[in-house]
C-alpha cells in the first residue's frame, strides 16, 4: 500500500496535534502536580500514538485527483479563509487545503514538517519570526482586538472600564499559542496599573476561538477577542466593548509565500489574489484596513 500526495498535509496535521496535546499534557502534570514522571510520560506517549493513528487514517484517505495548495492558517481567519478557499477556486481552478490552528501551533509545525506553500498567521510577527521559511510576504487587512461580552447579561459590561470592577471574570488568549494572546499581553504591558484588568483574568486558552466558546457557555463575563469575530453567527448574542486607542494594538495579517513551496507559480497566484480579491473578502468580514487613507500601502 503507498500513501498519497497529500500525506504531507497529513503530517502537517499530525504536528499540530504533537503540539496540542504534549502542551496539555504539560498543563496537566504543572497544575495537577501529578506524582512520578513516569505517569507524565505514560500519557505523553499514549497522545503521540493517538495522533499517529489519526494520522494514519487521513494519510489512506486522502484524495489526489487535483494540484492544490497547503494554506497554513491562523485559526481566528477561518471565517474569512473558507470564502477565499472558494473564490480563488472558482477563479483558477486551484484547490485550496487549510491547516488551521493558533499562530504559534502553525510556526511550530511549519519548523518541524518543512512542508506547505502559504503562511497566513493572525499577525505579522509570526511572519518575521518565521525567518527564512518566508520567501516574501504581503499586507492583507488588520487585525483589530475588542473585548466582547454576553449582550443580556445583569453584568451590564459596556465600555472598557467596566471590565476593571471587582468580580469581571475575564478570559484571554495563551501568549505561547496564539496571536491574540500575544496582543493581550503586550496590551496589559503598557497599561498602567489603574487601567490594568489583570487581576480579573480567570482563564487563558489556546485559540481565540475557544475565548468564544467560553463566553457563550457563561464561563466568563468577558474575553479578548478580534473585531471582526462580533459579525460572526456565534457572536449574535454578544456586545463589543472597544479597547481605548491609546493603548490598543491592532495586528496586521500577511500572506506569506513559503520557501518550502513546490508550486511557486500558484503560490504567487494566491499572494496576488490575497492582497486583491482576498482583501476585500477580509474586509467584507469585518477585518480593519490601513489602506483606507493611503492607496498605495
């Protein structure tokens, strides 16, 4: 039996899912102060073997009928991804598949695997911090932070201010796994103490995705998340409170063309389409613009 073209997506999958679950282990052995490194290790091996079985099923089952491109992507950007993935098809007849996890999940794989023809974190820092695996990169749209909160709530949280009373249970992004948890904390680095919410911080997690999912369960009060998820269908009963501009740090979102590209023609195709089409799909998302007052960024 051989395995298909698209086994190296499969790998690349296989790597985040390393990633993912040796940081929960971790988690688990620091805040549980599990007793021997053994039982650390015993459930370390057990999550590596978990991965390769499911690593090995996508590997058989992956089809190869077409040329395609591996687009990996920050996870917060899926909204506005799957649209791409449609559009740039339906105007080229290139298939798009997306690898998505949190900025720093997707850097880590990228380093590991070698493999993949796009980059397209949710900020320009992992883009530099990816070094020579970025063979050239291109503005897309911004990425604005926004605290967001529950819209019928008896918490009545409205404006920044609110968030920094007593019993605000607030929920933030893991600055080691995603781009929004970075922001968050470079955020709480320049604020001064009296306009600091972090004593109010309850709960960190992995994507900003789960910060969504968190508030809508009722687990928190309030989370860090970006603009443009507020127009999104799970965000319907959710209300923005805008970060004060002094202090706030919008990101901005590249495209990346990697140097372990195999298609360096339909990867400059896609560039192309990103900072053209791709941007106004970003846009019509509810992503920020710098461009809007100079053209020719």
């Amino acid at each position: 039996m051989s395995l298909n073209p698209y086994f190296s997506i499969c790998y690349a999958e296989y790597q985040i899912l390393i990633t993912i679950f040796e940081g929960w282990v971790k988690y688990v052995y620091l805040s549980e102060k599990m007793s021997g490194v053994n039982h650390y290790l015993l459930i370390n091996q057990f999550c590596k073997l978990f991965a390769f079985v499911l690593l090995f099923a996508s590997a058989i089952g992956c089809d190869n009928e077409s040329p395609y491109l591996t687009v990996y992507a920050g996870k917060g950007l899926k909204k506005a991804m799957e649209e791409v993935k449609t559009e740039f098809k339906k105007d080229h007849g290139i298939p798009i598949y997306i690898v998505y996890a949190g900025s720093d999940t997707l850097l880590k794989t990228l380093k590991k695997t070698l493999k993949g023809d796009i980059f397209i974190p949710g900020s320009l820092s992992y883009i530099e911090k990816a070094g020579d695996l970025v063979n050239s990169h291109d503005y897309i749209a911004q990425h604005v932070p926004a605290f967001a909160a529950i819209s019928n709530s008896s918490i009545n949280l409205h404006e920044y201010n609110d968030l920094l009373h007593e019993n605000i249970r607030i929920a933030i992004g893991n600055k080691s796994m995603c781009a929004i948890g970075r922001i968050g904390e470079k955020i709480l680095d320049d604020l001064a103490p009296e306009d600091s919410f972090r004593k109010n911080i309850i709960i960190t997690a992995s994507t900003v995705n789960e910060l969504l999912k968190l508030l809508n369960e009722g687990k928190v009060d309030a989370a860090l998340i970006w603009n443009d998820m507020l127009l999104w269908e799970e965000a319907e009963n959710l209300t923005r409170i805008e970060i004060p501009d002094e202090f706030n740090r919008p990101k901005e979102i590249h495209v990346g063309i990697l140097s372990t590209t195999v298609s360096p023609k339909k990867a400059q195709l896609f560039a192309d389409f990103m900072t053209t089409k791709g941007r106004d799909i970003f846009l019509k998302q509810g992503f920020g613009n710098k461009c809007e007052s100079n053209p020719n960024c």
